[in-house]
C-alpha cells in the first residue's frame, strides 16, 4: 500500500514506486530532508532542474492520533541557499497518508512559460495543462472545485510563486476548502513555480486510515495523548480563544515585541492589536467569525480562528503573532483590520507573511515605504501579485529588500528574516535564529517557552545562561515532532506532561511494531539536524553562517537595553554531537 | 504613588471593570511597606492558581516577588503561540 511518487516535470512521468530500504521508517521532516540530502546535488541552482521539490506526510499521518496529519515540504531553498524544510496544516497531509503515498518528489522543470497541475487518486497520478494559471490562490481553488469537487484537497501556489520571488509560500487548503494554511518559509512556492507546477489535486476517495500493528495500543496511547492536550492550559484552551496572537501582549510586557525594525522592545499600541482584541472583535461581529477552529482534520487545539470584517463577512483566518507583529508594530501599524487585510492577501498572493511582512518594516527603515503607512503598504502588497518593481522587491523577502534600500538593520540569518522575538531581550530563541539550518526560525528551537512562558522550565530571558544548551534540546525534538506529523503547538504538552511523549512513542510502537524508547526519538531528532547540516555544508554554508547581524551584539535595545552577547564560538557549541 | 497592575486574557475577566489600555491601579496601603506579587492579585481578587506568570518592571518574577510603590506588576495564565 506504501509508495512514493515521483513525478518528472520535463517528461510528464507520473510513477508510483516501492519504497526504498534507505528510507523506511522515516516521515515528515526525516523524509524530506532525507531525501534532499541524498537527491539533490547541494550546490544546484534552486530554481533550477536539478532541484527537487519534496511532499511527505509524518509517520502518525492517516492514524487517530490527534493532530497528527501535518505535511512536510522540503527542497534546497532559494531564499537561504540551503536545505529547507517547512511545515504546514491543511488536508493535503492526511489526504495524502491515506491513498499511502508517503512522499511526492517533484523533479526537473517543465518548458519555461508551460503551467502543468498534478491530479492525484488512489490508483493513479498523471500531470495535465493547469487550467489555473495566472491565478492567485483563492481564485484558483475556487475554479479547481468546480472542476474537481469539494471532496479533493488543493495544493497550490499564486501569482508570487509563479513570479518566482524567493519570499512565495505553496498554499494547502484548509477542511472549507480554503488556501490559507502555507508551507511559508524558504520560498517553497518559488521552487514549485520554477517546476512549472500551479497545482496539485488530492482525491482522497478509496484511501484509509493506516493498518496498525497493536489496534487496541494505538487506541490507548492516542486517548492518553489527546488526554495531555485537552488538560495542558495552553493545549486545551489557550490557543483555541486566542490563537497565537496572545503572545502580542506577553512579548511587549517582556521587553521583546520587535518595534520599528528591531529599534525598541515594545509598541505602544499593542493592545489594539492584540490576541485579546481579537477574540473580542471576533465574537461581537460573529457572522462567519469563529473562535476555536482547526485547519486539518483530527486538530483538536484549534487555533486558527477566523476573522469577519465589521459586516460579519469572513476577513481571513486569525493570522498568526507573526503576522501580527510584523504587519503591526514592526511596520509601526496598529490597525488590526488592515493588518487582516495583509494576511488574507499573503495567503491569497502566496508569500510568506514573515518575510514579507519583515520586508515592509525594513522597506520604511529605508525610505522605501513611508513608516506607518497602511496605504502605501497596501500599494506595494498589490504590486507583488501585479509584479510591480516595489512588489517584486518585497516579495523576495526581507534580505533582498533590505539590499535594495540600503537598510543598516536587516534582521535577517541565513537569508532568511528574522521572526517576531528580539534575540536581544529573549536570548535563547536567538540562538535557535543563529544556529538552526533553516535560517532565522523561532519554529526550530522554540525558546520562547522557558524564557518567557514558564513552560518546560524557566530560563532566564536576558541571560545567556542555559540557552544554548535549551535551544539544542528544543531542535532535536522539534526536528522529530516535524517528523512523526504532529503540529508543533503539541509541544506545549509534551515539555510539560511527561507521559505526552511516553504516549506518541506508544503510538508509533503500536502502529509500526517497533520497540522506541524515549532516547531514540532523541537520537531521531540529532540524525535528522545532522543530515540538513551536512547538506548545508555540502551547499557551502559553514559554521561561520551561525551568527546574527551585527546590530543586534552592537545596539542594546531598550526597555532591557541588552545585546545579543553570545559569541561565534558559543554558538557553534550547540549542535555539540556533531564531529567537526 | 501606586502599582500598575496589567492583565491577561482569562484574568480581566476576574477584575470587574478592568480597562485594557490604562490597566488597574492600586495604592498600598497606610503604612503598608511591601507586598509580594501573589498578596496583591489575591487583593485584586484573582486566584494565585490561575496565574502561571509574574512579571515585576518587564522582568520575569515570582509570585513570591516583591512589590514596590511604583512598579508595574503584569499577570498571565498559561498562555502560549508560536
Ligand atoms: S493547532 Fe492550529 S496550526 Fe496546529 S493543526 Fe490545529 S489549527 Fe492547525
């Protein structure tokens, strides 16, 4: 029932193939990297022919367990020039996992100017001319259900992508059918428009959950796990009434909301943009607002509320502290319904709202956007889906953008931008910015738990103590929840409930018949950050990458007035299992 | 003088008529010298259960924290994103 498939852009051929050796046993991020590590020559040209484009769903995908049927989407990036692995909700990963097709690996490009989409179904998979081109996001799916049905799953990228600006997103389609859950990072979306692929159908009719090994097993581990989410705080409850727009006001109060391009700690208008005001906002409009919603089948945090205009029309999804915050106090902005607005056209157009969104802050740091300007914001956004120069600029992302205006601050490592925790304030997150493969990435090593949530211990935010060896932890176990399938947000739980990780190794043993322990996901996590190492090595991206710019060890910033004060020789003791 | 006490999510619900934007002040009083974090939420009426973080001036505290005429004092349950 197991295969991969692998589909060749410049011949059409669509062919299922029995999984090799090598491979068995991994999903998700172990998959993708695995597989880009060993397929794609490190230092090919991204947009090029000999860069691959990789789908897996995670080793828990098609299962009961909750939350549990993430997709990972990995290539070598164009944004950063080394491996990159991004991760995201929607129903293409489940969809996927029960037709038993554990990776899609996209090779070589289609005749420049030629738009194909991939039409996927139990038995059979085969490219044909995309009936979608040209087309953002919403359009796009819109059409692709009139043609398909409302029971498929859409994969798809927009215009950005089809620019091949280095800051597009591919979108996957949510269970309303719609394209707001993004593989974000890395200019995924380039690498999929340089393929000529617009689109990708999942017909999930005729697939089924995963035999299991020990039902009964599986059965009660999953309980036990779904018991850890529903009675952690956070879990259970936090996420669902707030999203994660609650860390709006937590970060300023911390000192740590990057205001006006990385000049300050704290907005002053946070609260108007705040995860608070936005639950507030949500349930006194009502209409097709909803708290309390998840963006794939089997979620049952819920984090991904909606958001209605004043009318009581769907606006966009909650968007993400990320947006918020780069949208917001990063651009100096406090409206939230304008910055609504900048999420819904992000998902729409196709483009990472981090390094977009950075871009806009690092555009008016340079005379480019006038600061604060929610118009001309609005201008430049509609010009990355009219490719307009400016738009073009900013849809690349923040380092080029930055480059373009002559920016002295551009928080950028690895290429990449810089999300919404200033390293100088909560320290152990900036080592994970630092050090991490994938570029600048809260996602890989999450600090901001023990610096700032009192979640899974408390380390000290403003010291350096204890941070490297936190943000290690944190990027071997995130590199193996990436891999099971699992939506990180589950990590809440697992730092604070032991059995939590107890039951997602049962659930694996039951569902596979292996005998894990605890210490193998551990050596899971290490083998996974050890092959993307090795891939960005091979790419000629060494350890003297692993650093942030210089303006965050030479400006404190206030309220705290610290600096980012690790040294290279620090950092590089973080991945401290590696040879060098 | 006084305290600013700030509140999160769940929290300004327990305080009747807490203000977001201004926060909640509150005076020690006569001849009162010090109080700890977790004996002025327990005045304003919040269950020390229910907050899971303290911070005193911006800086990670403790419940057991003291609290000076003057400082601001911000409240949190469990919250969490990502
Ligand atoms: S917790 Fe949020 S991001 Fe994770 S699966 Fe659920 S809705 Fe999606």
């Amino acid at each position: 029932m197991f295969r991969f498939l692998r589909v060749n852009m410049a011949t059409k051929s669509c062919v299922f193939e029995d999984i090799p050796e090598e491979y068995a046993g991994l999903g998700g991020r172990a998959l993708t990297s695995t597989i880009v590590a060993r397929e794609v020559n490190p230092i090919c040209t991204p947009l090029g022919p000999h860069n691959k484009l990789v789908f897996a769903p995670g080793l828990l995908g098609a299962t009961n367990s909750p939350n549990s049927n993430r997709i990972s989407v990995g290539c070598k990036s164009p944004l950063t020039e080394g491996i990159k692995e991004s991760n995201s909700g929607g129903q293409p990963g489940g969809h996927l996992a029960k037709l038993g097709i554990l990776a899609i690996i996209v090779e070589d490009m289609a005749t420049e100017g030629e738009w194909w989409q991939l039409e996927i179904s139990k038995d059979s998979a085969k490219l044909v001319p995309s009936t979608v081109a040209g087309l953002n996001n919403f359009d796009a799916v819109a059409k692709l259900v009139e043609q398909y049905g409302k029971d498929c799953s859409y994969v798809t990228i927009g215009r950005a992508g089809e620019f091949k600006l280095t800051a597009a997103s591919i979108a996957f389609t949510d269970r309303e059918l719609r394209p707001q859950r993004h593989a974000g990072r890395g200019g995924v979306g380039a690498v999929m428009g340089s393929k000529g692929l617009k689109a990708i159908i999942i017909n999930p009719e005729g697939g089924k959950n995963h035999p299991l090994v020990d039902e009964e097993g599986f059965k009660a581990a999953s309980k036990r796990f779904a018991k850890a989410l529903t009675s952690h705080p956070i879990t259970g409850k936090g996420l669902a009434e707030y999203g994660t727009a609650v860390l709006v006001n937590i970060l300023h109060e911390a000192g740590g909301l990057p205001t006006r391009n990385f000049t300050c700690g704290q907005f002053e208008h946070h609260e108007a943009v705040s995860g608070e005001r936005m639950n507030k906002l949500t349930k006194e409009r009502g209409g097709e607002g909803a708290v309390a919603h998840g963006c794939m089948s089997g979620c049952i945090i819920r984090c991904s509320g909606i958001f209605p205009d004043e009318k009581g029309k769907f606006k966009s999804k909650w968007p993400e502290y990320e947006t918020l915050w780069c949208f917001g106090p990063h651009s100096n902005i406090d409206d939230l319904d304008l910055i609504c607005t900048f999420d819904h056209m992000c998902d729409d157009i196709g483009v990472d709202t981090i390094d977009v969104g950075v871009a806009v802050g690092v555009a008016m740091a340079g005379g480019g956007i006038p600061l604060g300007d929610g118009k001309a914001v609005m201008e430049a956004m509609k010009g990355i889906s009219e490719g307009t120069p400016l738009g073009r600029i900013i849809g690349c992302g923040t380092a080029t953008t930055g480059r373009v205006f002559g920016v002295r601050r551009v928080p950028c490592v690895k290429g990449q931008s810089l999300p919404a925790y200033d390293p100088r304030a909560v320290k152990g997150v900036g080592v994970t910015y630092a050090t991490t493969p994938m570029g600048a990435d809260h996602t890989a090593g999450y600090a901001v738990t023990a610096n700032i949530l009192s979640c899974g211990g408390k380390v000290d935010p403003l010291k350096k103590d204890g941070q490297i060896e936190l943000s290690r932890n944190l990027q071997i176990a995130t590199a193996s929840v990436d891999s099971v399938g699992l939506c990180l947000f589950t990590a809440f739980a697992i730092l604070d409930i032991p059995d939590a990780l107890a039951a997602i190794v049962d659930m694996l043993n039951a569902k596979f018949g292996w005998k894990l322990t605890g210490d193998d996901v551990v050596t899971l996590g290490q083998r996974i950050l050890s092959t993307e190492i090795d891939f960005n090595r091979r790419a000629g991206i060494t350890e003297a990458a692993d650093h942030l710019p210089d303006f965050f060890t030479d400006e404190p910033v206030a309220p705290h007035n610290t600096t980012f004060d690790f040294t290279p020789e620090e950092l590089q003791t973080t991945f401290n299992w590696i040879k060098k | 003088m006084s305290i600013l006490i700030k509140l999160s999510t769940t929290l300004r619900d327990m305080v009747p008529g807490y203000e977001p934007e201004t926060g909640l002040s509150v005076s020690l009083k006569d001849g009162e010298s010090s109080i700890t974090a977790g004996e002025l939420a327990s005045r304003i009426g919040i269950p020390l259960e229910e907050i899971k973080i303290v911070m005193i001036n911006s800086r990670q505290s403790e419940l057991a924290s003291v609290v000076a005429d003057g400082d601001r004092v911000a409240y949190f349950p469990a919250v969490g994103g990502g």
